[in-house]
C-alpha cells in the first residue's frame, strides 16, 4: 500500500495528498508530526528515497540552525535529529513498496503509482 508522511500545515504536502486522492488509489496518511517516525523507519524511507540523511534535512528550519547548521555531524545523528525534531523531514513523502520519492513538485508522485 502506498503511504504518504504528511504534514497538513505544508502547502507542498496538501498538494501531494490531493495528487493521491485524485489518483483514487488507496493509500495510508501519517501524520509524521504526531506519529515521529522510528530509526529504523527513517533508514527504510531513506533507502527507499535513495538518499543520504543529509539530504532529507530541511536546513531552514529554525531548530537545524539553532542546533545543526555548520557541525559536522554523522548519518547516525541525523537520523537521530529527524527522529526527536521530524520537523526537520523533508516533506511529502510518498512510499510504495521499496520506492519511494519527495512529492515535491506532487507530479514526482506519478513516478510511484
């Protein structure tokens, strides 16, 4: 089943769940904000994005400057911040089996259904 993290407050991520609806496939919503995802769920969205942890943090978010922004720091910690800050995933992102993409522009969707 497809799955999408979600966050209603993202215009990106409205536009991404609308795209989805449309395509009138079933798909799961989390509401990543509430519902953190685990370590271990961030390493099969990664795998699944193909992408380093590095590149699913949204480096303007106030918390990533305040904290993050100019150390060097780890996949490992990474990981770590986006399980204790989700705030810093990047946003829509929609999974289907082992694939997966940022719906950013929502037409990246396509690729997946």
């Amino acid at each position: 089943m497809i799955k999408i993290y979600h966050n209603p407050r993202c215009r990106k991520s409205r536009e991404g769940l609308e795209y989805l609806e449309k395509s009138g496939i079933p798909f799961e919503k989390v509401l990543y904000l509430k519902d953190n995802p685990s370590k271990d769920e961030l390493r099969q969205i990664l795998n699944a994005l193909g992408m380093k942890p590095i590149q699913l943090i949204r480096k303007n978010e106030a918390i990533w400057k305040e904290k993050f922004k100019g150390k060097t720091i780890t996949d490992q910690a990474l990981i770590e911040a986006m399980t204790a800050f989700p705030k810093l995933i990047e946003r829509p992102i929609i999974i289907n089996g082992d694939r997966a993409v940022i719906g950013r522009p929502a037409a990246q969707i396509k690729e997946l259904l």
